[in-house]
C-alpha cells in the first residue's frame, strides 16, 4: 500500500508540474498586444465552406447568420457540400440561399475527403478568391465575423482560428460548463500561445485560411482530426518564418541525412499525407505495447517501487527501440558546405563541429569547451566576432551532450559570411592553442554548475536531466555531475579542442 501512496504522490507532482506550466502560459492571455499594422488596406473576398452531412435541419440557421454579416454581400460566397448525403441537406440550403456542390463516395465519407474534394476544384478554376472559412454546419456565425476576419488577413495573418463559443450559455449546468471551457481554451490557450509567439491549433469550425495557402498542394487532410492535420502541416511548412531555428534544424539534418536525429520533429508532409485512421489506430496499439517506455517518479520513493509501477501500469518486457550505433557519424569524413539561398533579410549561419569521444569523462571537458567558445557572454564567439568585429548580431554556441556536438549559431549580413566563417575558424584554433585563460575557465564552471544546482528546483527540470542521462548511458547525480566539472582541467579542454572538427557548414542566404 505503501507504494500505491507514493505512485499517487508522483502522479501529483507530474500533473502539479503541468499544470504549473499551463498556468505560467495562460498568463500571457492576460498581455493586450498592440494591433499589427496593416501590410495592405482593403476588403479582401472570401467564400464559407459549410461540409454537411445529413444536415438538413441546422442547415439553414448557419446560413442566414452568414447571409446577415456587416460585411459587403459581393465579396463573400457561402458553399455548403452536401457530402454523401440521403436527406434534404442539398435542397433545404439551396433554398436558404447557399450555392450547394453534392459528393457521393462512400470509401471517402469524412470532413477532410470533402474539403479536398471541393478545394481541388476551386483551384483547378482559379477562383477569385482571397481567403475562405470552415464551418460546421450547426454554427451560427457573429455578425462582425467576416468584418474581424478581413482586418487579421489584412495585418499578414494566413491561418486563424475564430472564438468558439456555446449558443446558449445559461441554458444549464451543462452548457455553462461548455461556455466556460471555450473560454478557457481559446482565451488562456490560444490567445497566451499567440501572444507569446507560439502556434496555437485550428478547433475544426470557424477559421479562415489565406487561399495562396492550399493552392500548391490542396487540402491534403483526410484524418478524422483534419484540423489538426492542417496545423501540422502548416507548423511543417511554416518552419522558414522562424530563419533562426530553421537554420539550426537544416544544419543537424544535414549534418545526420540518413540518421533518426536528421529527422524534422514535426516530420515531412509526404510521409504525413501518407497517415490515415486505421494506420493511426494500429501505431498507437504498437506504441503502447512495443516500444520503449521511461517512467521518472520524482520524490521520496522506495528502490523496489519499479515493480509496483510496472505491475500496475501492466507493462510487458520490450527491447530498445533503436540502436544507439548507428547514430552515430563516420570518422573522418570531409567537411561539408550547404547554401541555401531564400529571400531572407538576415544571413543565418549555422556550424556542426563532431567532437572526438576520448574517455567516458571527455563530456565534461566539452561542456567547458562550449561555454568558453560561444556558450556564455563572456565568451570567445561573443566577445571577438560579435563585440569586436561587429560580424554578427548573435553568435553563440551550444552543446548536444547525446551527440558530442557543438552547434556554433551566428546570425550576419549576408556579405559578411566569408568573414564571419573565417574568424569562427580562427576561434576554433586558438582554443586548440590554448588561447584562454583559467579565469575564462572558472567563469564557464560558475555557468554550469549554477545551472545544475537549480535542477533540483523544478521537477521538470529533474525529470528532463534525468532524461538526458538515461539516453547517454551514464546515470550521475547532481554532486557527481558538479565535481566532474570542477575536475576539468586546461589541457583536457586543449586536448577535446584538438579533437574537434568541423563536420557541416550550413548558411541561409
């Protein structure tokens, strides 16, 4: 019983943590941003997009709402699909007003099938369209929609999801319980991750999509989350408008071409394309009884609590998902360039170094290595080609412990980029110099070691330490990590500096 309560107090503390983090989120909701200036000044035309099935009897309402917006009648057009339908969908919304496409295929019955289906075409006749929107067809649509909609297209917005709420909030217990969780969601959500410049979700009714958008591929979505599946695809596709990260994610994907940790978070939207609702259905089935499973119970717990947890959870033995070798880069192969060129204001430069596993302790001595070359402010990257030279706007450095990587991250003027590389590279050999001194050396410990004392401060961060140190293989606590730090010395930072090479240089130019 003893190791119920403490699996109950681990579960506290992890949905304690997520909810800690919900809440430091949601209050960005409460930050009122400034309008965005208009990039251009005018009504825009759009069409309402109503898929309906069997719909016969709300049909109608949706309609009206639409055909009563404070937006000129001429440039908006309401189309309902009647998808597969065997009642009086199609004629109830010819009547109320609607131009009405019907679509019988009974293999391809959802949501997505039909929004492809009906965008295809729209494209195919080059329709004069500047934006469109989704709706169920039981909404009812606010009379300033399309008005507000008009204003976000004009400020340079391509996908935005509408506020949904409940037709009847006092209704009872049950519909004020749907009001306030609408609120919830799109006010502490959506809202606080826009605000802070994170991508929120479409919610499947009520959002505008820019046509430019769908024109090159359709919409490709036929999952029964089809919203989701477009915001994945556009969070895929989207990855450009953040030049800095992008930058970063084309280096290691090069630099690993071929390798697990090549691969895009988010993935590619040709093997996305390829996910239906059956195959979703079979991975998850695999997922829960195949592959590999960490469990991290933080706090004070009994060493047999292992069992307990397996027992309950009813986890069967399994083995490593993948082989951690054949990650791992050849030796010895020659450097690599890329340039890719984009209409971009900023060039973002973006250098892969291997480092050379020399004994199990050579880590430690990397980390320092960082910190003194483009990891701290006081570094080498920051002070010489940042400060002094003014070839960079950022330049830093960081250290991916699992790979024994360096990643050095400049962002300059395109016509800079020779220089800059050049005197990255110079800083690259004076550490293989020893051309730092033992107060840089301190200054990097003091960094890394007030980081570590802090772990313990949040249990995310414990868990995600943690974490990290079962994927590398060496289990440490936090003490061990700190006096591994401290026990770095000059020479071995010369002697991984020496041991460095640069694997890939990518620019974005």
């Amino acid at each position: 019983m003893e190791y119920l309560y403490i699996l109950k107090q681990a579960l506290i503390w992890v949905l304690t943590a997520f909810w800690c983090y919900q809440f430091v989120i949601s209050l960005c909701a409460l930050v009122k941003l400034k309008d965005k200036p208009y990039l251009v000044n005018k009504n825009h035309k759009f069409m309402a997009i109503i898929p309906a099935h069997n719909e016969e009897m709300v049909v109608a309402n949706l309609i009206e709402s639409l055909k009563n917006q404070t937006y000129d009648k001429n440039l908006y057009d309401i189309y309902v699909i009647a998808d597969n339908c065997t009642d009086k969908t199609a004629e109830v919304a010819r009547k109320a007003g609607a131009i009405v496409y019907e679509r019988f295929d009974n293999a391809h019955k959802t949501k997505g099938y039909a929004l492809q289906w009906f965008l295809k075409q729209k494209i195919a006749e080059n329709a004069d369209y500047d934006a469109f929107f989704v709706f169920d067809a039981d909404n009812i649509v606010d009379k300033n929609f399309i008005k507000n909609m008009n204003k976000k297209l004009c400020q340079g917005e391509e996908v935005v999801q509408g506020y949904r709420d409940i037709k009847n909030p006092t209704d009872n217990w049950i519909t004020a319980g749907y009001a306030l969780f609408y609120w919830t969601m799109h006010r502490m959500y959506h809202l606080a991750r826009y605000n802070i410049g994170l991508s929120p979700l479409l919610n499947g009714t009520g959002f505008m999509v820019k046509f430019d958008v769908v024109k090159p591929n359709g919409w490709e979505t036929q999952t029964l989350t089809e919203d989701i599946e477009f915001s994945l695809k556009q969070i895929i596709q989207g990855k450009i408008d953040n030049k800095a990260k992008y930058a970063y994610e084309r280096c290691v994907e090069e630099m690993y071409k071929g390798k697990p940790f090549g691969l895009y978070k988010f993935g590619n939207i040709e093997e996305l394309e390829k996910i239906n609702a059956k195959d979703l259905y079979e991975y998850y089935k695999k997922l829960i009884a195949e592959c590999k499973i960490d469990i991290f119970i933080s706090g004070e717990i009994d060493e047999n609590i292992e069992k307990d947890v397996v027992s309950i959870l009813n986890l069967n033995e399994r083995e490593p998902v993948y082989n951690k070798k054949s990650e791992e880069l050849e030796e010895g192969r020659n450097t690599q360039t890329i340039e890719e060129h984009k209409d971009v204001s900023q060039g973002k430069l973006v250098i892969g170094l291997q480092v050379e596993k020399k004994d199990k302790d050579s880590k430690y001595s990397a980390i320092i290595y960082n910190a003194i070359l483009g990891g701290t402010p006081t570094s080498k990257m920051f002070q010489n080609v940042r400060e002094k030279a003014h070839l960079a706007y950022v330049a830093g450095s960081n250290y991916v412990r699992q790979k024994n990587n360096v990643f050095i991250r400049c962002g300059i003027e395109i016509e800079n980029y020779q220089k800059a590389l050049d005197l990255i590279k110079v800083q690259i050999e004076d550490m293989k110099k020893g051309d730092f001194t033992e107060e840089d050396i301190k200054n990097a410990k003091t960094s890394i070691i007030s980081t570590i004392k802090a772990i313990p401060e949040e249990q995310d961060s414990e868990i995600t330490y943690n974490f990290g140190q079962e994927i590398s293989g060496q289990k440490m606590k936090y003490e061990e990590y700190e006096q591994k730090i401290n026990e770095v010395t000059k020479q071995s930072i010369i002697d991984i500096a020496n041991s460095v090479k640069i694997d890939t240089i990518y620019f974005l130019g």
